[in-house]
C-alpha cells in the first residue's frame, strides 16, 4: 500500500509576522481616511491628504520589495534545514 505524500506544515515565525506586517501596513495606513483628511501642513503647495498618498505609493514600493526579500530569506533559511538544494 502506497503512503501518502508528506505535506509541509504551514509554520508561523517572526519572520513571516514581518512580511505580513510589510504587506498589510499600506493598506491600513491608506484605509484610515479620517488620518489624513486634511489640507494642513502643504508640502510646496500641495495639500496633506495629496502628498500622504502619494509618499505611500513609495512607502509601499519599498516594503514590498523588503517583503519578498525576507520572504526569499525564509525560503532558502527552510530548504537548507529540509536539506534542499539551495540556490
């Protein structure tokens, strides 16, 4: 009788609360309007509730690409304790 494939577990770490953190924190940040609704302080004659959305556009670029960076991370961090192959 044939086993059945084993099945990694899906494991919770610091380092993928992080990514999560790094993933979700745009989303909140521009989700909570009442934050930002104002026209005070400019920045070069530009409104807050303009240039907070758009500094988050970079924000989230930026923690984006710290996400998958950690992410990579944790991949090769989990094939090298199975005894992978790692890249």
């Amino acid at each position: 009788m044939p086993t059945a494939p084993k099945r990694e577990s899906t494991v919770v770490t610091p380092l993928r609360v992080a990514i999560g953190l790094c993933l979700a924190a745009p989303y909140v940040a521009i989700l909570w309007v009442g934050s930002y609704s104002a026209v005070d302080p400019t920045f070069i004659g530009i409104p807050f509730f303009y240039w907070y959305q758009m500094l988050w556009v970079l924000i989230s670029t930026a923690l984006t690409m710290l996400a998958y960076k950690l992410w990579q991370h944790d991949q090769r961090s989990r094939r090298g304790v199975q005894g992978g192959a790692v890249k």
